[in-house]
C-alpha cells in the first residue's frame, strides 16, 4: 500500500460534497481516501491510500468526471499526485468527518426549516383574508352543503 496526494482547485469547491464523493468511491476503486477542505490555501486535499495501479485510476476518474454530489457549472483541476509523507489514521479521519458532515446535515435541514416556516405563514396569511372576505371557509361550506338536494349528494 501507498499513500499518494493530490489537490482539487477550482471556483466552486467547497460544500458542494467532494468530500462524501471521495468515500463513496473507495469501494469502485478499492482504494481509501479522505478529502478535507483547506480554505486558506482555496483547495482541497485528497490523500489515497491504496496499490498504485487503483490510486492511479481513481485519480484519472476524478480528473475526467465532475464528482461532486452538488453538480456545478465550474470545471476544477487537479494538481499532479504526489507521494503523500504523512501518516494516516483512517478511524480518526472517518470519525472528523462524519461529525462534520452531521453538522452540515442538520443546519441545511434548520436553514429549510425556516422556509418552511416562511411558506406555512404566508398560507395562513392568504386563508385569513379569504375568511375575512367570505367568511368561514367551513361555513359557507356548511351552507352550501345544506342548500344542495340530498339526492344530488
């Protein structure tokens, strides 16, 4: 097993979901990796871990074909890969980015939610003046009902 190292560039590569992509094609390629954004350096890193041939083609697959989960307009690039120096503890990676994807999750879902809110109230706001301009929508309902024949219910 080899460790190698290559970064993505691009205009759009932040929260798009390099990072989910990654692991999701660990099994395809039968490689591991990791990618962590490093915004300072406006780039993220991708470290793999696997036999040369499969990191190889992993990163030609990455290259050819835009993996982010979030599609977008922007192409990126990739730098050349490189031996990767570092250790790597793949139990400590997994565990900072399920966390960190779990948060992402959960603030989407809070940033929907008051949407959701927003849309509840203008509906709400649009049944109140229909009432106030017919009255009860449940009543006049009623009266409807009770002026019909019953054989034509």
């Amino acid at each position: 097993m080899v460790n190698k190292v290559f970064y993505i560039t691009g205009e759009k590569i932040f929260d798009v979901g390099f990072r989910p992509a990654v692991q999701g094609l660990e099994d395809e390629f039968d490689i591991k990796a990791h990618a962590s954004n490093e915004k300072r350096e406006s780039r993220v890193r991708v470290v793999v871990s696997g036999s040369s041939k499969n990191i190889k083609s992993f990163y030609e697959y990455v290259r050819d074909n835009d993996i982010r989960v979030k599609k977008q307009e922007s192409p990126y690039q990739l730098s050349d890969i490189k031996h990767y120096r570092g250790t790597v503890d793949w139990s400590d990676l997994r565990i900072k980015s399920v966390s960190e994807q779990l948060y992402k999750g959960f603030d989407e879902a809070n940033s929907n939610l008051d949407n959701i809110n927003g849309k509840l109230s203008s509906i709400d706001t649009k049944l109140d003046i229909m009432d106030s301009k017919f009255g009860s929508i449940g009543e006049t309902l009623q009266q409807i009902n009770k002026k019909l024949p019953e054989d034509s219910i």
